[in-house]
C-alpha cells in the first residue's frame, strides 16, 4: 500500500525526523493560500504514486504566491507521466507547497524488505537526488548497503559507520544516526516494506532535512493498522484493482491483451512467463486463490472481462483445494451475464477436471480446452492471431 509524500512526512514528523514546514492544498487558491504563509518563495509539488515528479513537470520553485496560484491551476487534473506512472499517466488531485531551502548537499537513504535475506536492509549514498537510479546502474560502488540483523535491529555504531562513509562528522553525523535509527523505528512500528528519503539534505544553515519522502506498508499488516484504509488514495489506483481488492483477489493491470485468470500466484508468474514466450502479451496478473467460491470466480472472469484491452482470456486452473467444476461453473456464469463472445483457452487439472471440461464445452462459450501450459498459451495466442 502507498501513501503520498505528505502523509509519509508527516508520519517522519512523529518520529522526530525533520521535514520542511509544508502546506497541502485541494484547490489552486489554497496553493496561493500556503504560498503566502510560507513567504512566496516556495517548492509547489504535485502528490501522485510516482516518482520522477520533477522532470514531468510535477515539482517546481515558485518566488510569489500568485505564481504559486497559476501553477496550481496548470498542475491540478493534469496528468503527469513519469517511468513509474506508465503512458497513461496519473492525475494530480493534491498539492504539496513547501517552503524552500537552500541545499548544501545532498544523500540518498532508505529502508527496505530484501526478500533474498527476509531483513530490512538500509541504503545510503552521498549522491542522493532525482538521478539515484542512473548513480546505481553507473557507479553501483557509490551505493553503500548494510542488512540489518531483526534480532539485534540496527545498532548506533552501524548507522555511525555508515554516515561516517557518507562523508558526514560531527554534530551532522550524530544526527544522522539518530535520523537513521528513528527510521528504522518507522518501518518496524508501521510495518513498512519501504520507507525512502530522497533527497535527505544537509542545509547551508547546517540542518539535516528529509526534503523528498515516500513510504509503502506491507498490505498484510494493515489488520494492524485500521486507520491505513482512510489514508489511501483511491483516485491513484486503477479501477479494476479497486473492484479486485473488494472480493479479496490479487490482481495488477498490465499492458497486454491477453486476460488471465489462476489460483496461485507462483502459477499466476509461471502462467505471464510462459504466455510471453509464445508471444502472448498478458493483460492482468490475477490470482482468485487455492479455495475461491464459484461466486468469487464469477467476479474475478468479470473483472478481467471489463478491461478494454482484453481481447482473449486464458485460466489456467490447478484444482486441488480448488473443483474444477466450480470453476467452470463460475465461468459460465460470468461470461452469460455480460454476453461474453472473447475466445477463451482453459487449461484445468486436479479434482472433478473431466466434469469441468464437460461443463465448458456444453456452454456455447468460445472457449478450448488445454492439455498443458504451454498448450494452453499456444492455444490462446493463436486464437487472437486468427
């Protein structure tokens, strides 16, 4: 789950890790509102799950608060789009105004899941700002990592180790490691799977400053916290996963057109690999789960069936909690009530698979079954290419 920049500031803000002092604004008369509470000279950046804000045009330094206003009116409804938003964009619908600052130098630091080691692993670099991505892939040796150990967690003497490599002494260093271990607090005591400050800055007053921030929590520890639903943004998430996460399935939009629906999300990988090698582009990533009702299964057809994009769906079904009747079934509900005329591949093996066959091939559906995975995706790609 992700939240914006503002709110993960403000969360940093609780743990004693200084943030520019920032206004958000619904509106572009807010945005002239803050500006002038702020001084005029001030950063306007737009809120969006994304990153690469600034070189779409997101982020901008603005010396009046009435060109704060006619900024705001330009960025509001507007969709930027970076390399993380995708050819379609995301709309801006809140402003972040914050006061500027004048930078004597800046960092890159973060905590995140390494799922290789299952650790929390910190990351830091002395060339921190909106091009870390091109310092890692040139100079990967300039971007320091230290796995932390969960049962001791992350110790003074390691945070000032590797602030120390940053370049940092004296008092700037001992904040530094009080900075790095009050993140650390964040993820453990949020539950995040990222909590990232981009850049962090050591001002020309001679102050450290989380200038940038972004922050994701771990989807299943939201049990913990009720009040993460109420900080979502749903106006940045798309529609379909919006309607997948109500019947509880794992579902992701993608960029091809070729709809898939499996239980498992080892098989769901396996499944988008095998159809890109036989050229098959997948329009989705949807998992319904080892022991989906014929009712979910139902949802879950529609749901891929409501994506423009999707011109065929391939299931590939293994039924072991799972019937491959049921799933059948679920199908042939699905499909009738929305008049369904796509070609689609079945591959279903495991309990009550010949029934489940029997079921789709009386349907009227255009629909084949498939002895294997590969099969399967053969099948469907050379279908859409008919």
């Amino acid at each position: 789950m992700n939240i914006h920049e503002y709110q993960a500031k403000e969360i940093l803000s609780t743990y004693g890790i200084p943030v520019p002092r920032g206004r958000v604004a619904l509106t572009s008369d807010q945005v002239e509102r803050a500006a002038k509470e702020l001084g005029g000279h001030c950063v306007v950046k737009a809120q969006i799950y994304a990153g690469g804000r600034g070189k779409a045009g997101g982020v901008k330094v603005v010396h009046h608060p009435e060109q704060a206003q006619d900024l705001g009116k330009e960025l509001f409804g507007k969709r930027l789009v970076t390399p993380q938003t995708g050819p379609e964009g995301l709309k801006v619908r809140r402003i972040l105004v914050e006061e500027a600052v004048e930078v004597a130098r800046e960092f890159y630091l973060s905590i995140t899941l390494d799922r290789n080691s299952s650790r929390y692993c910190l990351i830091a670099s002395a060339e921190g700002g909106v091009d870390i991505e091109e310092v890692a892939k040139r100079s990967p040796e300039k971007i320091l990592m230290f796995t932390i150990d969960p049962a001791l967690g992350l110790r003074p003497y390691q945070a000032r180790k590797l602030a120390i490599s940053l370049g940092l002494t004296g008092s700037i260093c001992e904040d530094c490691v009080t900075l790095m271990l009050n993140l650390y607090r964040v993820c453990q005591e949020k539950d995040c799977v990222l909590v990232e400050i981009n850049p962090l800055v050591v001002t020309r007053a001679g102050w450290l400053l989380a200038m940038d921030a972004k922050t994701s929590f771990d989807d299943n520890a939201i049990f913990r916290h009720h009040e993460y639903p109420d900080m979502m943004d749903y106006s940045q998430l798309d529609t379909l996963e919006i309607n997948a996460g109500k019947y509880d399935l794992s579902y992701i939009k993608l960029s091809g057109n070729i709809g898939c629906m499996v239980n498992g999300a080892g098989l769901a990988m396996a499944t988008l690999d095998v159809l890109a090698e036989y050229g098959g582009q997948p329009a989705n990533f949807l998992d319904v789960g080892g022991g989906a009702t014929r009712e979910k299964v139902a949802e879950a057809f529609k749901i891929i069936l409501e994506d423009a994009d999707a011109r065929g769906v391939f299931v590939n079904i293994f039924g072991g909690i799972m019937r491959c009747d049921v799933i059948a079934l679920g199908i042939i509900e699905a499909a009738g009530e929305v008049n369904c005329t796509l070609p689609i591949v079945v591959r279903m093996d495991g309990s009550q698979v010949e029934e489940g066959k029997r079921l789709l091939a009386e349907s009227g559906l255009n629909v084949q079954s498939a002895d294997n995975l590969g099969d399967g995706a053969a099948k469907i790609v050379a279908m859409l290419r008919q």
